[in-house]
C-alpha cells in the first residue's frame, strides 16, 4: 500500500524575510502590504543609553544654568533685553511636533496601515523640527539686528550659548528621526528605535521650555 508524505502548509503571503541580528530573529510582511516591518523586541542596551545620554544633557545645562545665576549675581554689567517672540512660536512648533510624534507611534503599535501611514506623521514631526531651527536663526538675526552679539554681554553671551547647545542636541534628534523614515520604509525598524528617538525627543521639548522660561526670568 503506497504512502504519501505528509503535506507542508506553505506560506504565500511572505515578500520580505529580514533577519534582525539579533539571534536569528525575523520580520515577516505580508505580500499585500498589510503589515510594516516592525519588530517588537525590547533592546535594553539603546534604552538603557537614551537615559545615560539624557542624564549627561541634564546635567550640562544644569551647570550652565548655575554658572548663568551666579555670573548675573556676581556682575555689574548683566544687561537685560527682551526675548525675541519668534522664540514662543518655536514653542508651539516643538511641542507639536511631540504631539504628532505620538500619533506616529500609536499607529505603529496597531502595524496596520489605517486612514495615514505612521511615516507621514513622522515627516511632520520632521518638517516641524526643520522649523523650529529655523525659528532659532530668526531668534538669532533680531538680536544681533539690535547689537547684541556673543561677545556683548553676558547675558547675550548665555543667550547663544544655551540655545546654540539646545540646537545642536536638536539637529540630532532630526538624525535619529531621518533614521527612523528611513528604516521603516525599508521594513527593517525595530519599534524600540522609534520609542528611544521619541524619548529624546520629548526631552528636548521639555528641556527648550526649561530655558525658555529661565531665559524669560533672568534676562
């Protein structure tokens, strides 16, 4: 009596295996499209350094804010002038970008694509943090409009240093969001990418209203 050996399901709905690195690990996405390439792994080590680089930033600008309130108690020349407005405006743009940001990661926690795809949100978030830079070169031309450079005074002087600093971590947050469009339009982000760009992100929103308001307070 002949035997016949046992059938194999195959899986037809595969176009794209990718292999993560990380032990044999593995995105599996549908041919139709309905899934992005996103694996849903913890990665301690990237999680456990946002917050060691977090801690770092903190404690820089801390320094700087102690040596702004000494400078300015122990100076007779601390000039006072007033913010430039476009600064409240950059504001608005840094937390809407948190705040589209977090639509970007709700829909990547469903991985469907619904209504937008997550990547649109995240170039909005992108498009907001290219102005609020561009908000802060503003900030810089009225000021040096009204001759107050780096070297003018000290009060100036923590002007631009503070917001320079700010903006430097700023320009790499935008990196790590290029990053991120990135892998995800080739299917190979890892959500812990996004959540570790999006914790810093936030930081930095936090940290900006943080100097805001001591910029407002002391100058």
């Amino acid at each position: 009596m002949a035997t016949h050996p046992p059938e194999i399901n195959k899986v037809d709905d595969i176009s794209h295996v990718s292999d993560s690195g990380n032990g044999g690990g593995r995105n599996l996405v549908p041919i139709h499209g309905g899934l992005h390439g996103v694996e849903d792994r913890p990665s301690p080590a990237s999680s456990t350094g946002i917050w060691v680089g977090i801690a770092a930033i903190s404690m820089t600008f801390l320094a700087l804010t102690s040596a702004l309130v000494v400078r300015k108690g122990a100076s007779s020349d601390w000039q006072h002038f007033t913010l430039p407005s476009i600064l409240y405006v950059n504001t608005l743009l840094l937390a809407l970008s948190s705040a589209t940001l977090e639509v970007s990661r709700r829909r990547m926690r469903r991985l469907r694509i619904q209504a937008a795809s997550p990547a649109r949100w995240l170039y909005v978030t992108l498009f907001l943090g290219l102005a609020f830079v561009s908000g802060q070169y503003v900030a810089w031309r009225q000021l040096s409009s009204e001759g107050l450079y780096l070297a003018t005074n000290p009060s100036s002087s923590f002007f631009y240093v503070l917001t320079a600093g700010h903006l430097l971590h700023v320009l790499g947050g935008l990196g790590g969001l290029v990053l991120v469009i990135h892998r995800l339009e080739k299917s190979i982000l890892r959500r812990s990418t996004l959540d570790v760009a999006a914790r810093y992100w936030h930081f930095l929103g936090v940290l900006w209203v943080y100097l805001l308001l001591l910029l407002r307070v002391n100058l």
